[in-house]
C-alpha cells in the first residue's frame, strides 16, 4: 500500500483516483480551485464529472498543492495540457525526487512540444517520469469496468513499479519504454477523432469513418517515427487502440465536438455545450505546427486545421479530403 497523489480533479484524474483506491492505496485528490475541494469534500463524490460514484474512505480531498504531494510515494498529474507547464512550475518546490507521472493526451499548447520535453526543461530529464496511455474512458474506469493501458517509462524497471500501483481490479497495464510513441498516439488520435466526428455528423458512413480512421492512424504514425517513435507502439493500446475508441464512442468529447461541427453548429456552441475541455482542437494545430516542421505530410490534420482556423468551410474540406489522388496505400 503507498500513498499516492493526484492532481487534477476532473473526470479522468478522478477516475483514476478511483483505481487507486480500489488497489487500497491511501489517496490524495488535489483540485487546482478550492471550492471545486470544497465541493468534493461536502458531497463525497464528484457530482460535476462523475455523479453517483462515491469516493471512498481512502480518498483525501485536498486544495493545497505543497500539502497534497508532501511524503507521496508516486504522483500523477491530470490536468489539461495547456495547464501542464504552469504545473510544473508550481510543483517543483514540493517535489523532492518523488516520480512524476502524467496521464494528458496533448501537446504544449501553442508550441507543439512533447509534455515530455517541457518536464524536461522544468524539472529535469533525471528526475523519474512515466505517461499513462491507452484506450479509456473516465466513466468506466471510475466503474471498475474491464480498461487495458500502457504505462511508458525510459526505465522499464520503473514503469513495471508503477504498473504495480494500478494494475488488478479488472485494470490490466502493459509497460513500455516509447514515451515519444505513447504521446504522439495519445495526442493525435484526437485531432482524427475530430475529423471522423464531422464525417459521421455529415452523414458520410461508415465506410468515409473507417478510411478516416485507418488513413488517421497512418498520419500518426508517420510523424510519430519521425520523432523517434517506434511503430509497434502505434499498433498497440496507445495508437490503433486509443484512436479506434476515441472516433467511434459518443464518450468520446472530440468525437462529439467533431459531430456538432458536422451538425452545422459552431465551435464555440459545441465546446459549450460539452461543457469540458477538447483537447483535440488545439492539437490539431499544434499537430499541424509539427508536421510543418518536420516536412510530414499529414492531410486530414493539414485540412482540419484549416477548417478550424477559419480558412475554409465544412464542405469544401470534406470535398477536399475526398478528392486525394491516387497513390500506393502504404504511404
């Protein structure tokens, strides 16, 4: 049993505040606002994210960062993307040489860099660091529901400890050492997930969500080698695995961002009434930032990025994306 902090109190750092706790770990879940700390402690549950699921005994609630990871065994960041690097910043103070580990599919805002890179730069690449990814809904893995992840660490030996802290329960983790795979699979799936949303809002089909996803999962992986990745990665849980779920289950909030885009409805309407935040919207241009950089072509990302800048209409990039030239598969 070891005492373990989560940051970020949202749907999934909840979630797998959740998981811990059912391994019987003493948990400390940390709310950036204090009143959301307030809130949680009053209701014993997370009513905003996840109604009707209690929080149990060993789950703490606390709204002071320098308290909440003080004498943790492990901690784990859940927060946007965007907030990851303010985090950090925050963080370093209190950290001593505690593994860090998040669990945030998206880049650095506005840049396009790996989370990775910015821990690095923050914190330093010496310091012990691992990325949880895979295929996983927050309501079902808050409902003890059947979840397979990856936990990706450059020290295997780190990544297996970790996996320890998680794995049972009907929550199976496999380890691996590509954290540049896990994060281009996690971040990128995403911006696709968009595009098959608006597909299927459009009335495409079936066949048009099955071609998004499979040209998708080529567009990943060619930038993911790129950067270093290895392929396998990306035909496991965090690539083909993440990406398949993400464009196909209405959970999914980019998929449901991109099927109110199809629906006619716009940006601003679509992320307000989802209510929480999409990540895939700004990877797609931070995506689209790093193709650029490294001469990757990545056509779905290239048009979505496009339509979402406002430099082209709905049809004319579901026009554009049909009207590709022929060429062998494989590239």
């Amino acid at each position: 049993m070891a005492r373990i902090t989560v940051l970020g109190a949202g749907s999934w750092g909840t979630a797998l505040a959740l998981q811990l706790a059912r391994n019987r770990h003493d948990i400390t879940l940390w709310a950036h606002r204090r009143e959301h700390a307030a809130a949680l402690m009053a209701a014993r549950e997370n009513r905003r994210y996840l109604p009707g699921i209690p929080l149990p005994d060993n789950l703490a609630i606390s709204g002071d960062l320098a308290a909440a990871v003080q004498d943790a065994a492990l901690v784990l960041a859940v927060v946007p993307s965007r907030a990851f690097a303010g985090l950090l910043v925050d963080l370093k103070p209190h950290l001593r040489d505690t593994p860090l580990m998040w669990a945030i599919k998206g880049f650095e805002a506005g840049s396009g860099r790996l989370l990775s890179d910015v821990f690095h730069e923050t914190i330093g690449s010496g310091h012990p660091h691992a990325i949880l990814a895979g295929p996983s809904f927050a309501k079902e893995v808050a409902a003890g529901q059947p979840t397979a992840v990856t936990i990706a660490a450059a020290d295997n030996t780190l990544a297996a400890h970790i996996a320890h802290y998680y794995h049972g329960s009907n929550f199976l983790c496999y380890t691996s050492n590509d954290l540049i795979g896990v994060q281009i699979g996690g971040a990128v799936k995403n911006v696709i997930a968009i595009a098959t949303g608006i597909a299927d809002g459009l009335g495409c089909g079936a066949n048009a969500r099955a071609a998004l996803i499979t040209r998708g999962l080529r567009e990943i992986t060619r930038l993911a080698t790129a950067l270093g990745a290895q392929q396998e990665t990306l035909m496991g849980l965090a690539g083909m695995g993440d990406l398949v779920l993400t464009c196909t289950d209405d959970q999914s909030r980019n998929r449901r961002f991109g099927l109110a885009l199809g629906h006619g409805r716009s940006a601003a309407a679509a992320k307000a009434a989802i209510g929480q935040t999409v990540e895939g919207e700004g990877a797609t241009h931070d995506t689209y930032t790093l193709a650029q950089a490294h001469g990757i072509r990545m056509p779905i990302t290239t048009h979505l990025h496009h339509m979402l800048a406002g430099e082209t209409g709905l049809q004319d990039t579901i026009a554009s994306l049909l009207a590709r030239d022929i060429k062998q598969e494989r590239h």
